[in-house]
C-alpha cells in the first residue's frame, strides 16, 4: 500500500476512532457524552460549602462587648478558608437602633477538610448601643440582635449578604 | 547518517512535540489555566488534557476527554513522522512524512487558540464579563439578595510557550526542507535508483 495512503488513513483513523468510541460508549445517553451529570454536582457544591451552627456567646466586657460562637463544620474533603466577615448589629426589638459592629476573631481562619473548628466573632458597642441596651434592655433574658450589612470573603470570593440574621436569645445582666 | 542531511528544526519539533506528549501523560500539564477565587474553583486545558474544579466538584464532560486522545494521538503520530523525517530526508518517503506531520502542531494550536476565544466570547455574552485570555477580572453576580465579586485569573502557561516553539519549528522543518536541504520531491522520484540518476544528471526527467 503506498505510504501516502497509510498516512491518509492513520489521520482518519486518529479522528474518526475516539469520536466512534465515544458515540459506542455513550450510545444509550449521549446527553450524557456533552454535558456533565448536573445533580452530582450540585451535590458535590453543596457539600464544599460548611454547616455554620450556632454555640452561643460569651461577655468579654458587660459594658461593651460580647463573642459569638459559632461551630463550623467542614463537610468537603477540601480545606475552606474564611478571610473575612464583618457585620454591623442592631436591636432586633429596636430595628432602626445601631448596637454596634463585629468582626472575626483571629481571621482568616482555614477549616481542613472533613474536620470542625469554633469561630467566633467579637461584637463591640459604641456609646449609643450601650446606652440603649443599659436603658431598655437591662436584665433581659430574651435579647436579640440583628446583623446586617454583612461582608463575608470565603476563598477569596467577597460577598454581601442581602438577608439578616438573627442572634439570640442574649441574656443581658441585670 | 550524514549529519549535512539531517533536517535540525524538524529533529527538535519532534523533541519538543514528545515532551509536550510527556508532559500530558506525566502531568495532565495544562497550556491555559482559570483561578476562580483563592481555590474556589479552576480550569486547567490543553488540547490534550483537560480538568475543571469548581468548589470541590470535579466536572467532567466526557466528549472533551475523548477529544482529549484524538489530541494526544495527532500530536504523537506527528512527533514520530517527524522524527524518521528528520533523520532520513533523502529517503524517498521522507516528503510525505513531512507532509503529514509539519501541519498538525500548528492546527492543535490554531484550533486552541480559536476555541478559547470563542469561550471568552460565550463568557461574554452570556455571564457579562469579559475573561481575558491573559489577565485578571471581577465577576459580579447577584444570587438571592447577595451580591458576590468573584476574582478571575488566567495565564498561558509555559507548556503554552512550548507548544507555540513546536509549531514554529514545524514550519521552519519545511522551510528547511525546501530551502537548505532541497530534497526532491517523492512524487517526481519514486525510487532510491530514479534519485541517484537525478543527483548525477540533474537534467534527467
């Protein structure tokens, strides 16, 4: 056979051969041979991101600041590192009442995969929060705040959370 | 062999063509990579290997994989034309291996380089931000009430460097050819006899 030929076909072959092979492999679903199996990964994302539960809180100072702990759990295999998260408090009862702000402790925080780790973040009032919660809020056992204006980076990726969340109850000294 | 008659660029695009071959077998090393965040996600691709990660979830589109071997194949087939090209021009098959080969690293780059264009510009259209091919940029997406800037990096990689080298070597394999070594063609002269007769009479057709 001349060797013009045999290089015509081996160039066909190198071509047409995976194409056939894919289209015998994939004969029964070939959806499946173009675009990937959606629901296992949306699944897999799912997992990547961790179970945010919350611990409880602790006074660092009665008259202005306060932690909130929070046990994160790591359900990838992958490590998850949490740069940032700053937020700004305020009166759950009192929506308009600035309380104060609160940042992460000790951030950025890397959670390895399949593993937990508690993290926590220190609230800080202002003269105006601490007025307000020492002038309607002493002795509370119900307390709740309001975070709003959150700022969490995760991985590099910055995001801003439009929805609030509550914390509490809160148990304000008499 | 006389070393006057072996066709250098084409011996070393078949070196660097058998270590880009390496390299993805070794490696799986990509010639252009994405960085989604710091570790969020990434794509790394070649025409010969392909991985994408997004938050821990490997995608994977099987097509790409198979097409992945037809890269792997053509680059291998050409790495060996080349090679019994370089280091046997005076034989009279030695034309079309050169045929065959010189072409193929330069249409796997052509047909890279277009199909991440067009990438970019589905990007583009479709989520409204411009990847660059070379570069950095912010993604922003709002998502039920949040709003996320995602950084994007992209870079060529030097595997990416080393392929563009194998392409310019295959074209300078047949400029050589045609320019230094001067080869008669195998379609004139079948025969090793029909050539030796050339090269003594040159005037013989």
């Amino acid at each position: 056979m001349n060797l013009g030929t045999i290089l015509v076909a081996i160039s066909i072959i190198i071509v047409v051969g995976p194409i056939f092979s894919a289209v015998i492999v994939y004969k029964d679903n070939l959806i499946a041979l173009v675009i990937p199996d959606i629901e296992e990964l949306i699944d897999k994302i799912g997992d990547y991101f961790p179970n945010v539960e919350y611990v409880g809180y602790e006074i660092i100072d009665p008259e202005s600041s306060f932690r909130v702990i929070f046990n994160v759990t790591n359900n990838s295999d992958e490590d998850f590192t949490i740069n940032t998260i700053n937020f700004s408090a305020y009166c759950s009862q009192h929506e308009e009442v600035f309380l104060g702000y609160g940042y992460g402790e000790g951030f950025p925080v890397t959670i390895s995969g399949r593993s937990n780790r508690t993290v926590s973040f220190q609230i800080t009032f202002p003269m105006q929060g601490q007025t307000h919660v020492e002038t309607l809020h002493r002795g509370d056992t119900n307390f709740h705040a309001t975070l709003k204006n959150v700022l969490v980076v995760v991985q590099g990726v910055e995001v801003k959370l439009g929805d609030e969340i509550d914390v509490g109850p809160i148990e304000i000294p008499p | 062999m006389e070393f006057k008659k072996i066709n250098w660029p084409g011996l070393a695009c078949s070196i660097t063509a058998a270590t880009l071959v390496a390299l993805s077998i070794l490696y799986a090393a990509p010639w252009w990579q994405l960085a989604i965040g710091d570790g969020l996600g990434q794509v790394e691709i070649s025409p010969l290997d392909h991985k994408a990660n997004l938050a821990g979830a490997s995608i994977e589109i099987p097509l790409v994989w198979f097409l992945n071997i037809i890269g792997k194949l053509t680059l291998a087939a050409c790495m060996v034309a080349m090679f019994i090209y370089s280091v046997s021009t005076q034989k009279p098959f030695s034309k079309k291996l050169l045929g065959f080969a010189y072409k193929k690293p330069l249409l796997i780059l052509v047909l890279f380089a277009v199909i991440l264009a067009v990438s970019a510009y589905v990007a583009a259209i479709f989520l409204g931000v411009n990847i660059p091919l070379n570069g950095t940029t912010t993604l922003s997406l709002s998502v039920g009430g949040a709003d996320a800037n995602i950084p994007i990096s992209t870079s060529f990689t030097w595997v990416f460097w080393l392929a563009v080298a194998t392409a310019l070597l295959a074209i300078a394999t047949k400029i050589y050819d045609w320019k230094i070594l001067k080869v008669p063609s195998a379609k004139t002269y079948n025969t090793e006899s029909e050539i030796a007769i050339q090269k003594t009479n040159p005037k013989h057709t």
